[in-house]
C-alpha cells in the first residue's frame, strides 16, 4: 500500500504557517487527511470530483465556520480550482507514484484473477470428463476420458510398480465381423483365402496380431491372400530334342 509524503520542513513551511493563521494552530493536518482521501480515492490525478466545498471540509474534519477552510487551502495554494471542481496542488508532481502503484496493482490482479479462473476452468474440465467416463463405464463402455482424450480402460498394471498405463482409443471403435461378412468379402475379393479358417483363426486370439488390437479385419483377409501360380504353357519337344535325349 503506497503512503504519503510529507517533506520534512511541512511544518515549517510558509503555506502551512498562513494556513494556521487563517484557520488556527491545529490547521496543519487539513492538507495531510486530504491528500490521504485524494490517494485512496482519487489517485490519478488529484480531482475531487463531485465534492462540494462544505464535503471536503467534513472529510479532512473542519469544524469551523463553512467554507472558510476550502477558501484558505486554495488562497494559501494547498488546492486550486478546475472549472467547477477542486483539485490538491501539484498532485501528479508530488504524489503521482500512487497512482501508478495502483494502476499496477491492478493488472497483476487482474492477471492472477484470470490465472485462477483459467485453472478453475481446467478443474471443472477434469471433473466433468470424469464424470462422463464414470457414466460410461457404468453403461458398459470400454473407453473412458481424461484431458478431453478417450482412453481404454482395460489396461495393463505394471506388477513391480504398480502403476498403470493405458492407450488412448481409437475415433473409430473395432467392430467384430461376423463369419458371414468374411465369407462375403473372400468372394467380392475373388481370392482363394479359407474364410472359416481366418475367422475361426483371429477369434481364437481375440482380434488381436500379437498384443495389438486389430483396427481393421478387412486388412487381415488381404494379407492371408495367396498369389496365384502363374499358369506355363506347356511346349512339346522337337525331334532333335528327343534324339539327343535317345528317345528316337
């Protein structure tokens, strides 16, 4: 909280000297209780806006007769006047640091206020992904979210460390096929693959090549195709052929 400053020789200086004279010996705190109203509430540039002579008065504590302290403070050059209002003396020369302590106070708050709204947001973020995969894995699906990623939820524990890893899911989920949908794709293919044997094969080991969930049946039924054997032309011998070979 930034404070006022009083030179040291306020007390003794000249203005402060008459303005005792015009409103009595205690007269010199009236400008100190006015700039600390002016610093907390007026920092920028010193201008009471809206006040009234007789309101600046009761501010500062003026219990003498009305007007005559606010006519004394600006004969003697503590406050002068702009247009209608009043405003201290040489404010921003003296006391302008108030202001711009304020002024960057008030960004760093602003700053860490939209720091915490942004983590407050990313909490609630987290909390409703959670809950959506708490309400999916309750309705029996296999993938649950975290970070706004959709992630497997049976996963592999590591048995020394305890700890658990996962994979995220893929957009589009693994369908089954049905012997049917193999037979049918053999056929469209024209290839010369066993369907009953890759269905009854890729079952047996769950979908899965190794530890690797399939993404796509249809890929495996490419890779069991078998390249025809190119058909050869067979070429009868020639005479000479057979001679020599002691066939004629």
């Amino acid at each position: 909280m930034p404070r006022i400053n009083v030179d040291s020789d306020y007390f003794d200086h000249p203005k402060t000297h008459r303005l005792k004279v015009y409103c009595g010996p205690e007269a010199d705190i009236y400008p100190i209780r006015l700039w600390s109203f002016v610093g907390k509430y007026f920092p920028k540039d010193g201008i009471l806006k809206g006040y009234s002579p007789t309101e600046i008065e009761a501010i500062v504590g003026w219990n003498g007769i009305a007007g005559s302290l606010i006519s004394a403070l600006e004969r003697v050059g503590f406050v002068k006047k702009v247009f209608s209002e009043f405003q201290v003396n040489d404010w921003q020369e003296h006391a302008g640091f108030i202001w711009k302590y304020k002024r960057a106070g008030s960004r760093a708050g602003k700053k860490s206020a939209e720091s915490k709204a942004s983590k407050r947001n990313e909490s609630q973020r987290i909390v409703n992904g959670l809950e959506k995969s708490v309400e999916r894995i309750a309705n029996g699906s296999p993938t649950m979210e975290l970070n706004g990623i959709e992630w497997n939820k049976n996963v592999e524990t590591g048995a020394a460390s305890g700890q658990t890893t996962g994979e995220p899911a893929s957009k589009s989920r693994f369908k089954r096929p049905t012997l049917e949908e193999v037979v049918a794709y053999c056929q469209e293919r024209g290839n010369n693959v066993n369907a009953q044997k890759l269905f009854n094969h890729y079952e047996a080991s769950g979908w899965k090549r190794g530890k690797t969930p399939i993404s796509d049946w249809k890929a495996c039924v490419r890779t069991w195709e078998e390249p025809e054997a190119p058909k050869t032309t067979r070429i009868a011998p020639t005479a000479s052929e057979l001679e020599k070979a002691g066939l004629l």
